[in-house]
C-alpha cells in the first residue's frame, strides 16, 4: 500500500486540532489575503468578536514579524532557505485558541531573541501594560532588530505566557517557534 503523504499532513493536522495552516514564502499580499481569510473562517464559525479580533491581530503580527525578519535577511547567503521556511498555524485546544508561526532565523539572532522573549514572559498583565506604554514614548532604536512592541502587544493579549523553542539546525541556522494562546 502506498503511503500518501498529503493524508498525512491532514491527520497530523487534525490531531492537533490545527484549523488553519501555512507553509511558504510569504509576501504583503498573502499576509493580507491569508489574514482576511483567517478572520472570515473564524467569524463563520460563530467565535466571539473578541476572539476574532484576538486571533487575527496575533496572526498578523507573527506573520509580519517572519516577514520582516527574512526581508532583513534579503543579502544573506542564507535568505532564500530562510525566506521559504516560513509555517503558521492556527487551532483550538483545551487552553484556547493558539497561533503558533515558526521560522529559520540564523543562529546570531538566536540570543537576542531568547533574551527579549524570556524577559517578557517573566511580567504579569501590569508590568507588560507599563512597559507597552513606555516603549510607545520610546524612538526606536535603528541598531535594534524588531522583537519589541509587537511581541509585547501578542503577550497582552494572550492568556497565558508565549511559548517559544530554539532548535538548533545546523552550525548556521535555528528553527525558532513561538506560540500564543487566547
């Protein structure tokens, strides 16, 4: 008997209770097309409006966060594998609604990133209300990569702490997830 790989992506999707998926290359233009699908699927299926908007407003920041990401990355050797690496899903689960995206990211960017997650996953709703508001009065910093007030907007809203994992691949690259749950 021949095994279909297809069919076996849909199982593990359904398994996991993954409604929504992507995998590829992504653009402004299927950010936006996958982002009024996304809430569209979710609206039809009668989710709260606070849910949707939840949902929605997380996926896009992690898509446009993998985005910017590999648009920073456009001179390196690496930036096309990095480019095509791109995966996000959405699902439910006993917790809640999850958005989880993952990315290769080259393996210098790997401890900032670590860094700036871990010191947000460690502040309660008040702490994470009083460092957004300082960081709107903040210019940006031109030296700093991204990993700023969009990640602290994904943990305000979110019900429980991000969760994120650094895989290491090879002595170049990591695989980086990160996961939110409403």
């Amino acid at each position: 008997m021949m095994i279909n790989p297809l069919f076996e992506v849909q199982r593990f999707l359904q398994a996991n209770r993954i409604l929504i998926s992507f995998s590829g290359k992504l653009t402004q233009g299927l950010i936006e097309e996958y982002g009024d699908a996304v809430k569209k699927y979710l609206e039809q299926a009668e989710r709260p409006s606070s849910v949707v908007r939840d949902v929605f407003s997380i996926f896009i920041e992690q898509t446009q966060n993998i985005k910017n990401y590999c648009s920073s990355k456009e001179h390196s050797l690496l930036a096309e594998r990095i480019a095509s690496s791109s995966i996000v899903t959405i699902g439910q689960s006993e917790e809640g609604h999850f958005i989880h995206c993952g990315n290769l990211l080259e393996n210098g960017d790997a401890a900032y990133l670590s860094e700036a997650l871990d010191r947000l996953i460690a502040l309660d709703k008040t702490e994470l209300k009083r460092l957004y508001k300082e960081k709107l009065r903040e210019l940006p910093d031109p030296d700093q990569p991204g990993a700023g007030i969009g990640l602290i907007e994904m943990s305000r809203k979110a019900s429980k702490p991000l969760d994120y994992v650094i895989t290491p691949i090879d002595q170049e690259l990591s695989f980086f997830t990160l996961k939110a749950v409403i």
